[in-house]
C-alpha cells in the first residue's frame, strides 16, 4: 500500500477514512469461458487498488485518484455512462441503486500499483474495491456475489463490455496460495492449493493493447451465442456451449461458419482443459499443467482469434527458453503473457525477452513477478 494516503486523506477531506485493498487477477486456464457457462481458475495477485473513503453526509462523491493527479465530483442524480475510472465508479453506484440499496455521498481517495491496460483486470479491481468500500460504511449487507454483479454492471452498462464474472469474483473471493476453480454457471467455486516451490508466476507486458479489444471481446460472446442457437435446432437442451460435446459439435460442423465452429471449439475444448488442469494441480503435476496452458494458446491463437504477434512472439520465446507453460491471458489483443518458471530459469528468460521483444516490436516489454493474494479486504 501507499502508506501516504491515509495522510493524504486526512489532509484533503480533514476526516478518517476506512482503508480497503482490492486486488487484480492471474487466470491460469479456461479464458473466455466464464460468459460460455465454463470453469475459469483465477486467483487475486499482489497488485492492487487501495481506496480510503468516508461518508459526507451528502448526495455528493468528491473522488480523488492519487496516481493522475485527477479528480471529479458529482452527485447521486448525476449518474451517468462516461469515460474513463469516474464512469466506471459511477456504474457501481448506479448498480447498487439498482439492487434496491440506498447509497450516500462519499470522499475517497485511491491509489494503485496495478497495471492498466495489462490485462490484470484493473476495472473489475476498481469497481469491486469501491463498491465494497461503499457497502462497509454504509453496511448495506451486499453479499460479495452481489458486489461481484454490481461489478460486472457497471462494466456492461457503464463500459460498454460484456464480459463476464471471472474477474470481479476472483478479485473479491481469492485466497492466498490457491487458485479458485470457478463455476461460472452454479456461480460458486472450490479452491485448490497453489504454492510453488521452486517456481514463479512472471507476467510479460507485451505493452500493447490493440484497439478493436473490447469490439472483439462483444464479437467473440456474440459468436458463441450464434454457435449455441445452431445447435439448439437438434437439441433444445443446449442452453450454452458449457451443455455441448465435441462429438455434437463436430456433428454439426456443416451448419457452421468457419470461424463460428473454430470459435465454439475453442470454447468446447477449452472447457476440457480446464477439467483436466484441475486435476493435475491437486495431483502436482506441473509438467502436464504447463503442457495444458501452451494448448490453450494455441486454441486463442488459431481458434478463437483473440491473441496477436506480440503475445505469440512472448510465448514462443518462452518455449525454446523451456519456461514449464505460457499462455496469453485476459482478454486478448495484448497485455500479458502468463509463464509458469523454474525459478532458475527466470533471468535467463527475462535477459532474452528484454533483449529480443525490442528488436522485434520496438517497444519495451515490462515484467511482474507476481504472487496470489487475499480477494477485497479491509485494511485495519
Ligand atoms: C476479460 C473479461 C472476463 C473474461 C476474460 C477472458 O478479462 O472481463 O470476463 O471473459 O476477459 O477470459
């Protein structure tokens, strides 16, 4: 944490603020799956939002973002879709509203060493960290699965992104040293321990984000809703690709697009991987995980068609050096990638990526050593 803000608070707002940390998230298989019904395997890292914030006694928020030097104010009947972290914040507001909640005026400051733009899940940290701010000073009795919707709202409404719950769930549910497997159609989740002796979580920031994101993002979902209609026309059942087999889709291979049923393939076997996955953490089997993270790029790569050259280059890379599994993560189009590393191994790949990611895209790559973390909390 900052350790200026509650300062920096007390000076600005002249009150005591209730401290709350909000987290981003790793996923470590089973991207795009959780808007298909899937199983996803998050977990919250140590990158994070903090927010200080307290009631006013008012209609009004008077926020504060510390790090841009930026700060809005506007009032509960100003509500509003905008751009940029004050729409996003007025979307939680808006969503808690609409789960029949009463809210008040706030000041808050925030503060965050959580990339934006890398895929970390930035937004869904933001909205979750102040709607759960919001619901402890008003105590409202928002469960955390009602902040993760409101979450979530905010991102569809207020963002224009259809994305699903992967996000906001990890970063309010995640506990230190596991990975939650995450039901996204039972919305609940089981956890698996996930400390690694003798290896890291290293995040390479390809530094790019490319414009149609979160366009394709909506395409992507519209695609797959496009692959369950066809396929509802045999079987009424199928409410989503979570209710379909392999061996359905390939039997109705000819009623598809080309790039709908490698889309629905993707997702189809995706969704086995995930399975499986599970299954070799509970049984330690790191080889075979990692063997499953490189399938699943190549399935976002050359099925899904989310990934782009910079990701490929990083995941190529990571495979001559023997990095264990590589993988894209988020929602595509850039960001990071996610590599599971023998520790020994770790400078020898940051030494060739920093040297080799440069000459290729003339840009600089950044790099994160990350570790699991506690979901959204209190700071006491
Ligand atoms: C983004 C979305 C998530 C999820 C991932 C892809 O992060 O917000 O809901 O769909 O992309 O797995």
């Amino acid at each position: 944490m900052n350790d200026s803000l509650p300062s920096s608070f007390f000076q600005h707002f002249n009150t005591e603020p209730v401290l709350v940390r909000a987290p981003g998230r790793i996923n470590l298989l089973g991207e795009h799956l959780d808007y298909n019904e899937g199983w996803v395997l998050p977990a919250a890292i140590n990158k994070e939002f903090v927010f200080a914030l307290a009631p006013n006694q008012s209609n009004d928020f008077n926020i504060v973002a510390q790090d841009l030097n930026e700060s809005a104010s506007f009032s509960l009947d100003e509500l509003h879709k905008g751009e940029g972290w004050v729409s996003y914040l007025m979307g939680v507001i808006q969503g808690i509203l609409h789960k029949g909640k009463k809210v008040k005026g706030v000041d808050c400051m925030f503060t965050s060493n959580l990339p934006v733009g890398a895929g970390l899940s930035s937004s869904a940290a933001l909205c979750c960290g102040f709607g759960f701010a919001l619901n402890e000073i008003f105590q409202s009795g928002l469960t955390k699965l009602d902040l993760a919707q409101i979450a979530q709202y905010s991102e569809h409404e207020f963002a224009g992104v259809k994305c699903g719950i992967m996000d906001q769930y990890a970063s309010l549910f995640s506990r230190k040293d596991h990975l939650i497997l995450l039901d996204c159609r039972e919305v609940s989740h089981d956890i698996i321990p996930f400390k690694l002796d003798g290896f890291q979580i290293l995040l390479v920031d390809t530094n790019v984000k490319h414009d149609l994101a979160s366009s394709a993002y909506n395409a992507r979902r519209a695609a797959c809703e496009e692959g369950v209609a066809l396929l509802r026309k045999k079987n009424d059942q199928i409410s989503t690709l979570r209710d379909v087999s392999h061996e359905a889709l390939i039997a109705s291979k000819e009623a598809f697009q080309k790039d709908t049923f490698l889309q629905c393939q993707y997702v189809v076997e995706e969704m086995a991987r995930v399975k499986v996955g599970a299954q070799y953490l509970k049984e330690n089997n790191l080889n075979g995980f990692g063997q499953l993270m490189y399938q699943s790029h190549y399935g976002l790569k050359d099925k899904y068609h989310v990934s782009c050259s910079e990701l490929d280059f990083l995941v190529s890379i990571a495979s001559d050096v023997g990095v264990i599994g590589s993988r894209m993560m988020g929602g595509g189009f850039g960001g990071c990638t996610l590599n599971l590393i023998e520790e020994s191994k770790v400078e020898n790949f940051m030494e060739i990526v920093k040297k080799r990611y440069p000459t290729q895209f003339d840009r600089i790559p950044a790099v994160y050593v990350v570790d699991t973390e506690d979901g959204v909390g209190v700071i006491s």
